[in-house]
C-alpha cells in the first residue's frame, strides 16, 4: 500500500526512522520489499533523478505498481531524491510520488528558500510533501559534487526560518554524513550537538538524514578479496541511528550499501565461477542478500516490527 511520507512521518517521529533506500532496478526493488516484508517494516523507496533515467523514468513505476501487487502487505511511500525544480514538477505532475525533495543546498539562503518555497506550492496543491536541504553534505551526488572542504553544517539559527519561509515538510540536515563510500577520513563522525540544537529550534519537526550507509567493513574486505578496490571505505556507525531519531531524525537515506551489496555478490560468483554468464543466477543471489541486508537495517533503525502497529494507525 503506498501511503504518504506525511503519515508515516506522524507515527515515526521521534519513536524510529523510516529507512529510505534508492532503487534503481527490478532486483533491488524485489530484495527491498521482501526486506521490509521478512523486518515487518514501513519503508520509503527512493528514486533519484539517475535512476529515472537510466532506463525510463516509467519503468521504475510500473516497477513500484507491480511490487504493490505482489507484496500485499507492504507500506511504503515513494519518494524523488535529490531533485531539480524541472524534475519535482515533473514528478508532482504524475500523480505517483508521495513526495519529492528539491535541493538547492548549493544556492545561497534566500535562492534555497525561493526554489523550495515554488516547489512547496506545486507540490501541496496536489497533496505531495517536500523536502529541503539546508546546508551541505560532502561527497557526490548525480548533479551536484561537492568537495569535503566545501561542506557546510546545517547551521541550526537558520533552520526555523527555512522552514517556516519555505513551507517545506521535513528537513534534511548535513550532520557530518557524506554520500558514498568514504565517508570520513580519520576521527570525524556525527555532529549530535548540531542535530541537537536543530531539534531545539524546531521540535516535532521531522530531519532527514543523508549519507547514513554503514559501508560494512566485512562487506569491504570481500569486495576487495574478489578483485574490488575500495581501500579506505568508511561509512556511519548504524548503533547511531537510535539517538539520531530521538532527535527528530524521521527519515535515514541508504543508498551506497546496497551497491556495495551488489558488487559483492557479483564480484564473488564470476570470481567462483568465470565459466558462468547466467545473468539469473548472481541476481537470485542478490535478491535473497539485498533482503537480509535491508532486514538487518530496519532493526538499527527501529522500524523492524512496527509494521503492524503502523497499519492499525493509519486505519484509524
Ligand atoms: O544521494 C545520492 C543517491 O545515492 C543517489 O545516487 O544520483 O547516482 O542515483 P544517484
Ligand atoms: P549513502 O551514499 O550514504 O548511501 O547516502 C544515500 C543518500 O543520501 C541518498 O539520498
Ligand atoms: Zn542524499
């Protein structure tokens, strides 16, 4: 059942984040919802503006629409990550998001507010909630890239008067996360004392934070064992999940662990077998990993087993 971001944000709020993973194919779609299916966990499926056109932006909604068939039981919102102001309109006019996030965390203040505050409007007429960045992560993302001595702290004055002159829904935050796989370098980790502040400045409000993948080291060291070269990946601690939602953390981003989860997989089995060329057999693999791997998740993020309390809720 697709509901909105808004609702599953209202039971969520400082009880447990909601994961929000990307997709960008059928098989980490199956792995994803039987994932949240085996955890008993309400999710948000991600798509960014990459993955809409890596095949056709209509693919991964039928996609979406037929896993709803054959996982009756799920509750999920769906969501564009990271877009453009051409992209969120283009994805409020389909009718098929339950929200969408315009960043223009690159702009300065008041050109962040007018992009945002244009997009809120399109966007609530028709029902769809917005998100914001305030601030700036480091790493990569498809349209933006930004260097780590250009990364900005959300800077907690400023989040109350973002918000109220935005009128966007949720928040998120650059707290020291990063996208990728290389996270931090020596001893930095997350800014609790930044996310703190925020939550003081605009309590009940719901944060989202971005760059959350763990980048298992286990997950590293095959990947390297099987050929890979990833030396030096490093991602955020998942035991800091728990204080982050208490601090109004809603929504936590997860995308890169699940590339690391394919890579190892695909890496491992031409390396065991190079005889093989069944594109069928590493996806089988890849589906039943991706779903342990995103049952392993729900647990960190408390979403695990709230699935049917969410269900009596929203029926209510
Ligand atoms: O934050 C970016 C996400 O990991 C999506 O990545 O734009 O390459 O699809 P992408
Ligand atoms: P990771 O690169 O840490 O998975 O972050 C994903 C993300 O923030 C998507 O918006
Ligand atoms: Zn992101």
């Amino acid at each position: 059942m697709i509901v909105t971001t808004k609702e599953l944000f209202e039971i969520a709020y400082g009880k447990f984040a909601i994961g929000a993973y990307n997709i960008n194919n059928l098989e980490q779609c199956m792995g994803l919802f039987q994932g949240c299916l085996d955890s008993q966990a309400p999710f948000i499926i991600q798509i960014s503006k990459g993955a809409r056109s890596y095949t056709h932006k209509a693919m991964l909604e039928y996609l979406i629409r037929a896993s709803e068939e054959v996982f009756p039981e799920a509750i999920f919102a769906v969501h564009l990550d990271h877009g453009d102001e051409e992209t969120c309109y283009d994805c409020i006019e389909s009718g098929f998001y339950s929200s969408v996030m315009i960043d223009a965390s690159h702009e300065d203040f008041d050109n962040n507010i007018a992009a945002t505050h244009r997009v809120v409007e399109a966007a609530h007429a028709k029902g769809i909630s917005v998100e914001a960045e305030l601030g700036q992560l480091g790493g990569v993302e498809e349209h933006v890239s930004v260097d780590e001595a250009d990364a900005k702290l959300t800077d907690p004055a400023q989040a109350k008067e973002f918000i109220e002159r935005s009128g966007c829904d949720c928040l998120a935050c650059a707290i020291g996360t990063s996208h990728g796989a290389f996270k931090f370098s020596g001893t930095q980790g997350l800014h609790f004392d930044v996310l703190e502040e925020i939550q003081r400045q605009v309590p009940g409000f719901p944060l989202v934070m971005h760059g959350s993948s763990s980048v298992p080291q286990e997950e590293v060291a095959r990947i390297n064992a099987a050929g890979g070269e990833l030396a030096g990946a490093k991602g955020v601690d998942a035991e800091q999940f728990k204080r982050a939602s208490e601090l109004g953390v809603t929504k936590i981003n997860i995308d890169t662990d699940g590339r690391l989860v394919w890579t190892r997989v695909h890496r491992e089995f031409f390396k065991e077998q190079p005889e093989q060329f069944d594109l069928r057999k590493p996806g089988t693999i890849f589906m039943g990993e991706y779903a342990k791997f995103i049952a392993a998740k729900n647990e960190y993020l408390g979403s695990a087993g709230t699935l049917s309390m969410v269900r009596e809720t929203l029926a209510k």
